[in-house]
C-alpha cells in the first residue's frame, strides 16, 4: 500500500503539472493564435519539414484540434501518455505484493537457522531475476538491468539493516 500510495502521489503531481500546462496552453491559443501556428509550424520545421508544409500542417492540425495539437507536439502530452495515477498506482500495487510474495514464501521454506540470510540472499536473486525479466521484455540490456537493480536492493536492505542496528532492531 505504501509503494501504490507513493506511485498515486507521483503520478498525480505529474497529472497536475500536464493540467496546468494544457490550461496555459488553452489561454495563449486564445490569447495569439498566429504566435502558436508559428510555434507549431517551427516544431514540424526543425523535425525536417520544409516551411510550406509546415505550415500547412500546422494550420490542418489546429483546425482540427488545437490544443490537442500543442498537447502533443510542443509539450509532449498525449492520450496514450498522460498521466494515469490510478492505474499507476494499482500496478504498483500488484507488482509489489507479487515481488513481495517470493522472498516471503523463503520464510516457508529455509529452517530458522538461515532465515535472515537466506530470505536476504534470495530477496537479492529474485531481484536480479525480475531485472532481467523487465530487461528482456522491455527490449533492454539484461546485465545493466539486473546489476541496477541488484545494487540498488542490496543498497536497500544494508540501510535498513544498520538504521534497525542504530535502534537496536535485531532481524
């Protein structure tokens, strides 16, 4: 709940950022609409148009729809982009507590006597394992993925482990 309570935070500050610079937005298409053709047409310039066409499409576009057309294009924000905090939040949720789920079913498994290394050895491998699995499916290199995410969990659990050791918190 914590990881899908900090996502929904996140995701909704940046959802709030994307509302105000579409409502800015609004107000200068009202304000010039000649200064935002020229931006827009400046944009479809420097992505290699020639300034005929440019601005051609830039007056097609904001015929259709203007904002929608300086959503995307200028401030990079589209329906298939903008921000989702629920849904952010709810697959946060559902990937933490299956994340979760496998160092916990250690638990069940290793005798008391290895527990709190085997449940730390295994947490580190199931992160690594599941870098690489989000590597693989997301097209990216394997080994940076599961060396950053090994990192940074192993970082993870030694910080915890000496704030528990400040405060007198054995495992």
């Amino acid at each position: 709940m914590s990881m899908a309570a900090g996502e929904y935070v996140s995701v909704s500050s940046q959802s709030d950022t994307e509302s105000a610079d579409l409502a800015r937005e609004s107000k200068e298409l009202a304000a010039s609409p000649a200064q935002e053709h020229a931006e827009l047409t400046a944009i479809y310039t420097k992505r290699g148009l020639d300034e005929t066409l440019a601005s051609s499409v830039a007056t097609q576009l904001m015929q259709h729809d203007a904002l929608a057309a300086h959503a995307r294009d200028e401030l990079g924000i589209s329906d298939t982009l903008a921000a989702k905090p629920v849904q952010a939040a709810l697959a946060s949720a559902a990937t933490f507590a299956v994340g979760a789920a496998l160092p916990l079913v250690m638990t069940l498994v290793l005798p008391l006597s290895l527990l709190m290394w085997g449940v730390a050895a295994s947490s580190l491998l199931f992160l690594a394992l599941l870098g690489f699995v989000a590597a693989r499916t997301g097209g990216s290199p394997a080994m940076a993925s599961v060396m950053r995410v090994a990192f940074w969990g192993a970082l993870a659990m030694a910080l915890t482990a000496g704030v528990g050791a400040i405060f007198g918190v054995a495992a």
